[in-house]
C-alpha cells in the first residue's frame, strides 16, 4: 500500500517487534505470524508498515525453530536484527531479552506484535507523536465486546495509571470498554529499569509487559492513551479472525484502487494482493482474483471469474471470461485472451487473439496471430520444458497440437486439427490429419 505517512514529521525510535507467540489458537504448523493477509505474511505487514516511519534499528522477537519467520520479515527489513527468546515467559519477558541489543538507549522505543497487520503508518505516527510529551505512549481501542482484552485504567485526568489483564480483573473493571492494543511507545530511558521490577504475581505466571504501567504511575512517570480504531489494532489468534482481517484488508486495496480510477462492477467479489498495480480505466468485472506480481495498464478490461498471477497486462487488452494467466505471462496492446484460456510464460504480442478453450504455455506469440480454440502448445516432453514461437499474423487452426521445440513462421496457416512437430515456414500451409473415410451402412 502506499506510503500514507509522508509529509508528516518523522520521529527518531528504535522498534521492537514481538514475533515470538506459537498462536496454538490457530491449529496450525506454521507459527502465526507466517499465515498471509493479501498474500503476505503478517509479520510481513507489520514490519513494512512500521520501515515507513524509518526506524534507527528493527529488533524482532522469535522463537526457537522460527526460521520462517525471520526469512519473511528479513525480506522486508534486511537490516532487522532477531533475538531469540528460548522460553515464552510472557511479553515482559520477550522484551528483557532485547536488553542486550537495545541498553543504553535512551530515546523512544516502539512495541509492536507481528500479528497486527492492519496497524498502519499513521496511527503509529500518532503514537509517537504523544510519546515526545509522555513516558508512556499506549494504543488503546474502544470495544463493544471487550472480552478477552486487558482494560486500561485512565484517572481523571487523562492519565494512564494501569493496565488490568481480563483473567485478573474484577467485574467492575471487566465493564471497562477501553482496551489495551499492547502497541506502546515508551521512553528507553525507562524501560529496562521497570522490566526489572516485574513479577509473575498473575493468574497467568508470566512477566506481562503491561504491568510497567502501574510500576511507572508509582514512580511519578507520565503515560497517556492514544484511542484508535479497533479493526486496526486485533490481533489475530484464531482462524476466524485472519478470515476478518483479510476481509478489512480486502477493502482497503479496493477503496483504494478505486479511489484511483478502477471500475469495479461488484468490489466486493474482487480479491487483490498488496503488490497488485492497476492503472486508472481499468474495468474490472465480478469474481476475478490477482495472484502475485500483477500489473494492469490502462484501459484494460478484465472479465468474470479470471484467475491472474504474475502477469503484465498492457493497454487496451481483453481478458476473459474464466482466463487464467500465470507467472510469466505478458499481454499485448490490445490482446485478446477468452473464455478458458490458459497463459503460463508466453508473451502474446500486441493485437494477438486466443478467444477459446486453449492453452499456450513457454510461448512466444507474434503481433496479429490467431489462436483457434482447443490449441495446445505441447511445451513439455516429460523431462524438460520447450519453446513454441508463433510468427506476427499466423493462423493456428482449431484443435491444433503444436509438439514444442516448434516454429511458425509469420503469416502461415495451420489447418484445423493438426499435430505440428516440424518447424513451418513463413506464409505457408500446413495440415496433418489422417484421411476421411466414408463407409456405407448396410440396411438391416
């Protein structure tokens, strides 16, 4: 998504991102933070979302065998360094083991968790924003239904005095609907110091980083609450709640693309990847889904229930219905790619058509060319994979097999259900069939 932090004042911190979490909620192999929101992994989202704000170091908390992890997020952050926290002992505890990497700096540093992938870059601005003026900066978010959140205890004065985990809250504070989101900004001056003072006096046995809330009111420090929007700040746990957060994500790319010039007949049916470029006047009709590394010209039209994937598409081009382009595929100026066709690394030059039930695979297809339906480019031999070329105008008649590695030249025609296995010169003919035979049936 773009960059929606520029202009704004930028604020020097160090980040630390808490990855560590096994996410036993989701029932799955994979740690959490791994499962995708719009095709990329939710750390992935975090730790792109927060290098907007130029962080003078990125500090990521993982846990052992977590090698994944530190693959996707290192991908976006190469210059992130990773701390391994060999026992989960809690938030507190994930942070204590960062000391070694952050003592001794004194400016702000941020917290945030890699499964948050809806926070953006302005919200965290924000939150910095109070933290130049506060000890104690912490998102917080109002909920209808705040079960299983800690609740934040502001005084009458605005001021943060305490963060109450559910498990260990009354019933009285239980009503509380203010919430803590756990992303906080917090003077690193301070930070080790109130670790340090943590216990495990909760339900839970672990060293809750929210606890240094309470250690920093008792000690005359200043934390304050930045309210933010909940959808933005959830976590995700559980399944169902990936399935709301790709469903929220969804509708940002749409708004989005629309907002730049996309025609979206049913956006809703619509299903984009973070890194899906579209150009204004673009008509994009229902049920059509984007892959990886997609990019759409202007003027394009892209018909229902078409699967695109690593494809460039150019201007003026018709796709669909039911097509499917895969990686490696581009379409000329004002192609045309129909009902049922598969593309997979071909490059289908400028004003060339393949309208009906085809597939044509490791191709190269010349300007003008026709591709009749029920074509075949027989691109593999069952041990490696061959090259077909299609010269500029060529007519490839219905039913036709072209066995690749294979030629035609510009201009020839291929004569409806022929199997091609030899290079045709430019501007011939060529058919292969077997012959017609016409046998009389015998009265009964």
């Amino acid at each position: 998504m773009e960059n929606q932090n520029k202009n704004k004042m930028q604020y020097s911190f160090n980040c630390v991102v808490l990855a560590a979490g096994k996410g036993t909620r989701m029932k799955s192999s994979l740690p959490k933070v791994i499962h995708k929101v719009a095709g990329i992994p939710l750390i992935s989202h975090v730790i792109s979302t927060v290098s907007q704000l130029s962080p003078e170091k990125t500090v990521i908390v993982v846990a052992p065998g977590m090698e994944s992890v530190q693959q996707a997020a290192g991908a976006v952050s190469p210059s992130s360094k990773f701390i391994i926290q060999n026992q989960q002992l809690g938030t507190g505890h994930a942070l204590k083991v960062t000391e070694s990497e952050l003592k001794g700096y004194a400016g702000k540093l941020l917290i945030l968790y890699g499964d948050i992938p809806l926070i953006t870059p302005n919200t965290l601005q924000r939150l910095l924003e109070t933290a130049q003026s506060a000890d104690i900066a912490v998102l917080g978010m109002r909920m209808e239904n705040p079960y299983g959140y800690g609740r934040m205890i502001v005084d009458s004065r605005g001021q943060l005095e305490e963060i109450i985990e559910e498990r260990d809250a009354t019933p009285e504070q239980r009503a509380i609907n203010l919430c803590n989101s756990g992303v906080m900004a917090v003077s690193g001056r301070y930070l080790f110091p109130l670790l340090e003072k943590l216990t495990v006096n909760n339900n839970a046995g672990e060293y809750y980083l929210t606890d240094i809330i309470a250690l920093a009111d008792d000690m005359g420090l200043h934390s304050h609450v930045v309210e933010a929007e909940a959808a933005e700040l959830s976590g995700i746990n559980t399944r169902e709640q990936l399935a709301e957060a790709e469903n929220i994500m969804q509708w940002r790319l749409r708004k989005e693309a629309m907002a730049s010039g996309v025609t979206m007949i049913d956006p809703a049916s619509v299903f984009l990847r973070m890194d899906t470029k579209i150009a204004p006047d673009v008509i994009i009709h229902p049920s059509v889904v984007f892959g990886a590394g997609v990019t759409v010209e202007s003027g394009v039209e892209i018909r229902s229930f078409s699967h695109i994937e690593g494809a460039y598409i150019k201007s003026g081009a018709i796709i669909g219905p039911f097509a499917r382009l895969r990686t490696g595929s581009v379409i000329g100026v004002n192609a045309h790619v129909g009902n049922f066709v598969e593309l997979k690394n071909t490059k289908l030059g400028d004003g060339a058509k393949a309208n009906h039930l085809s597939y044509v695979g490791d191709a190269q297809v010349g300007a003008g060319a026709n591709i009749g339906a029920g074509t075949i480019t027989c691109n593999y031999d069952g041990v490696n994979k061959h090259k077909t070329t299609i010269g500029e105008k060529a007519f490839i008649g219905s039913n036709t097999s072209l066995v690749a590695p294979v030629s035609i030249g510009a201009g020839a025609v291929i004569g409806a259900g022929s199997v091609i296995t030899q290079d045709v010169p430019d501007g011939n003919l060529a058919l292969e069939r077997s012959q017609q035979i016409i046998k009389q049936r015998k009265p009964k």
